[in-house]
C-alpha cells in the first residue's frame, strides 16, 4: 500500500511595518506641519547664509567677522566687558537701522567729505549704513584692545584684524582680485593657524585647484551643508552623550536606537524627509543629522566615561557642584574624544554630500549625481575630487583642534 507525503505549509501572516510607518508620517505631516514648516526654513535660511558668506561676502560682513576676532581676544584676556559694552551698543544701533534706518538719516546730515573721499577710493555709489557702524565697532575694539591691556598678542590680534581686513577689501574692491581666490587664502590662514603649515599648504593647492575646476560654488555650498547639518549634530548628540554617561539605563535604551540609525541605509532617511519637507536642501541636511550623530553621541559618552575618578573625586571634595565638575574637570580631559566624534560626525556628513545631491540638495552632490546620471565622467571626478579635498581639509582641521584643549597643554608643559 503507497502512501503520499503531505507538504506541511505553515503561513506567516505579514506584518504590515511599512503601512505603520507610513501611517506614522501621515500623522505627523497633518499634526506637526506647523513644526516642520519652522524647522526647514530656520535650516534654509541658514544654510543659504553660510553659503553666501563663503561665496560672495559682503565688506559689512568681513567687517563684523574681523570684530568678532577682536572681541574673543578681549574676552581672552579679561576684558569682556568693555567688548560687552561696545558690542551691545552696535547691536542696539543696527536694530535701529534695521527698523527705523535711523542711522542713514544721521549718515545723511553729516558734512559730504567724510565718506567721499571713501565712496572714491572704493568705487561705491552709495554709504551702506551698517558697513559704517561694523567699522565703529572693529574701531572700538581695536581702541580697547590698545587702551585697556598690555598683552601684545592681544594688540597683534588687533591690528592683524584691521590692517587684514583693509587688504582684503582693497584688493577685492580695488585690485579686482576674485572672491574665490581671496577665500581661499583665508581658508589657508584658517589651516596654517589651527593645524600648521602642511595643511595650509594643502588647502592653498587643493582650493585652488577646486577653483580652476570652476568648482568653487558648488564646494562652498556643500561645505555650508555638512556645516549646518555638523552643528545641528553636535547640538543634539553631545547632551545626549553626557546623559548616557551620567545614567546606564539611558546609556542602555540608547545604544539600540544607535545602532539602528547607524546600519539603515542611508537612503530610507531620505522618505520621511521628503514626506516632511519636500524637494531640497533640507531633506538632505535632516538625512545627513539622523545617519552622522550617532559617533557623536558614542565617542562623547565615551569621553566622559574615560575620566579619571580620582579626579572627579577630587572635584567633589572640593564641593564643587555636578554642572562644575563637568565644565571644568570632565569636559575639558575628553574633548580629544569628543572631537573625534565630531570629526567623525563631519565625515559621515560628507559621505552624505552625494546622497543629498538625488533629493535637490546642490552643491558637489549634484555634480556627482549629474556625472553618473548622463555617463560624464568628467563632471563625476572633478565633483569626487572637490569632496575629497573637503574632506581632508575639515579631518585635519578637527583633528588639530585638540591640540588647544588643557589637557594637552598641560601634556606640552610638563614635556618641556
């Protein structure tokens, strides 16, 4: 007698994951809209700014930038108050010039010959009020640095603000030297002041190589993006890392949700991104934040877990209150591991660059993405090679940052 075999079949039931989720996005985009609409244009308007200020500055803003170096310094050396006061009563001024253009009614009564001779040199056809009150300020500043302190290197940061910023501008103004090339020598600055001569050297040959490229509107653009998505990422990620460090049930319930957002594709951020904020930067900015923060959030628990107790301790027998201890003891002994998630939050930021490039972001992703849509090879690589010259520029730039922290001042004493 034969016998036949019965397949045993056991049916899964699907579970509809994805129709919750979507069902999740749907109720966030009619509930939250409000909220989301205020977050993309707080981020747009941002990142358009900071893309502006790389591309085509204004003198009034190299103005207010030359300020504020002066006033770090004077807040350096103990004098912040005096740089407070200036400081607030230019900002009360251009507020009045912004609301009432108070200021260009005062500018107007003066005698003529106090701008002509200005107006002439420059080429301008009008006074721009706030350039008038930002050389105020930096005037100001420069009168405090030289009055109210005998540190030479605070009246070198003085007179190097003021006598850079006058070059700059003559030869912007004057000499017709383009943008591109004078930004690219303050990038250099930049370098040779954090991290030394090699990496000024290199970001010298490397932006101007972006430049013959005719590259340079499309790197500052992206350059301002992994910035606003880097400070939005550093924002969020170093509070929660100094949470999970102080508590182990956060530190466990976080870890999950870490690597989570670290071994999603990237691409998934991109749909409730677009969901939320459309076609843009934005998408591509918030994609970048939620894939580039959790080695933030790692490396700044990291950090604070590395301290010596002893001197934690220590601290405390000094009764010195949590929020102390963390500012002046924890803080400061793990910013080199802090800035190393930092570092790492920018590059994966980078690596985001092409990817925001698909969803309207611009800069060297739409390149990128332009090369490998229409097989052009050309415009691929030079938009590559403009990204790894980024890349390398802020990975130096972020790892010599360390070298400023206490701990490794206190390292370079006592080898010496």
């Amino acid at each position: 007698m034969s016998s036949s075999l019965i397949p045993f079949e056991v049916n899964v039931p699907r579970i509809p994951v994805g129709q919750w989720f979507d069902d999740i996005i749907t109720w966030m985009q009619i509930n939250l809209a409000a909220l989301f609409e205020v977050i993309g244009q707080v981020i747009e308007v941002s990142v358009n700014a900071l893309s502006g200020l790389f591309i085509e500055p204004s003198p009034t803003q190299l103005t207010l930038i030359a300020a504020a170096l002066v006033a770090i310094g004077l807040v350096s050396s103990k004098r912040a108050k005096p740089a407070g006061i200036a400081v607030g009563v230019w900002a009360v001024l251009a507020l009045l010039e912004l609301f009432t253009g108070a200021v260009a009614t005062v500018i107007t009564s003066l005698p003529a010959p106090l701008f002509l001779w200005a107006m002439n040199l420059f080429g301008a056809d009008f006074v721009a009020p706030q350039l008038v009150l930002a050389l105020l300020l930096i005037a100001a500043l420069v009168a405090i640095s030289f009055a109210m302190t005998s540190l030479r290197w605070q009246w070198y940061l003085a007179a190097g603000s003021s006598v850079g910023l006058l070059l700059f501008l003559v030869l912007n103004i004057i000499a017709a030297v383009q943008m591109p090339l004078l930004m690219m020598l303050l990038f250099a600055g930049l370098a040779y002041v954090v991290s030394g001569w090699r990496l000024g050297v290199f970001t010298l040959l490397g932006f101007l190589l972006i430049i013959s490229m005719n590259s340079w509107q499309a790197a500052m653009s992206s350059l301002a993006l992994i910035l606003v998505a880097t400070a939005i990422a550093v924002i969020i990620s170093v509070p929660i890392g100094i949470l999970a460090a102080y508590n182990d049930r956060v530190s466990r319930l976080i870890k999950p949700v870490l690597d989570f957002m670290q071994t999603l594709p990237p691409f998934v951020y991109l749909l409730p991104a677009i969901a939320f904020f459309g076609i843009g930067q934005v998408p591509g900015i918030i994609a970048t934040i939620v894939f580039s923060m959790p080695p933030g959030v790692r490396l700044t628990e990291l950090g604070i877990r590395q301290v010596d107790a002893e001197l934690v301790e220590a601290g405390e027998a000094f009764g010195a209150p949590d929020l102390q201890i963390l500012r002046r003891i924890q803080l400061p002994l793990a910013l080199s591991t802090i800035m190393a998630g930092i570092n790492q939050v920018i590059m994966l930021s980078l690596s985001m660059v092409v990817i925001a490039g698909m969803v309207g972001a611009g800069g060297l992703g739409n390149d990128v993405y332009t090369g490998i849509a229409r097989a052009d090879i050309e415009i691929g690589f030079e938009g590559g090679i403009a990204v790894v010259i980024l890349a390398i520029f802020l990975d130096r730039l972020t790892g010599a940052i360390t070298r400023f922290s206490p701990a490794a001042r206190a390292q370079r004493a006592a080898s010496t």
